[in-house]
C-alpha cells in the first residue's frame, strides 16, 4: 500500500495548523484508507468522526478537526492520485497501469471523502458544527 511521507505533509490552507498536526492527520487518513474492507474502514470512519465532532477544544474542536481533515483528505487524495498518474507515465509504452493496490486505496480515499461529507453535512444540521 502506498504511504506518503514528506509529500503529504506540508502546510494547510489555513495556517493556523501546525506541521505536528498535519503530519497527525495525514497519518490519520492514510491509515483509515489502507482499510481494505470498506464495511471496517467506514465504521471506523465514523468512529473516528462521531468522536472528534463531539470534542470542544484544541486539534479535537468540531470545526478545527473538520477543518484539517477535510483539507487533509483532499492533499492525500490528490498527491495519492498525481502518484498514479505518474507511475502510468512511467510505464509508458508497456501499459502498466498504476498497482491495483494503489487503485483500492484511491477508492478508499474517495469513499472517506464522501462519507465525511455526509457526515459533517449531518453535524452541520444537528448543529455540532457551525
């Protein structure tokens, strides 16, 4: 399975996080997304969400979890997607395509993102986030 290191790290669109938390996010969901069962990354998905949604303060406050992760999600996807394409690239004229491992953790990622989706789209509405 396909861990990213130093490319996923890097700074938020918001600053206001600090390199430990991105790294702990990242680590995060790449561990979520190396969850091949989807029926087990999903609950522990929401697990991990129903969780951090109800903390108050620090990284756990709602809207600053939220925050980092959505943020999060979307650089490991996109750095785990610019990874495949690159890899495509290099196979070239042999057609390889990108690992299939690579595949189901792309999938798994795209899943995760619209499942938190649903999830901080409900908690918007009960009003555990603003």
């Amino acid at each position: 399975m396909t861990r990213l290191a130093a490319g996923a790290a890097g700074s938020a669109e918001n600053n206001n996080f600090s390199d430990v938390e991105i790294s702990k996010m990242n680590d995060l969901i790449i561990d979520l997304s190396m969850e091949r069962d989807d029926t087990q990354r999903r609950n522990m998905v929401a697990q991990v969400l129903g969780e951090k949604l109800l903390q108050p303060y620090g990284l756990g406050s709602s809207d600053r979890f939220v925050q980092l992760f959505d943020e999060q999600l979307n650089k490991v996807g996109n750095d785990i997607r610019t990874q495949a394409a690159a890899d495509a690239e290099q196979g070239g004229d042999r057609n390889e395509r990108p690992s299939e491992e690579m595949g189901k953790q792309l999938w798994a990622l795209v899943d995760m993102m619209v499942q938190s989706k649903i999830i901080f789209r409900q908690a918007r509405e009960d009003g555990l986030l603003e």
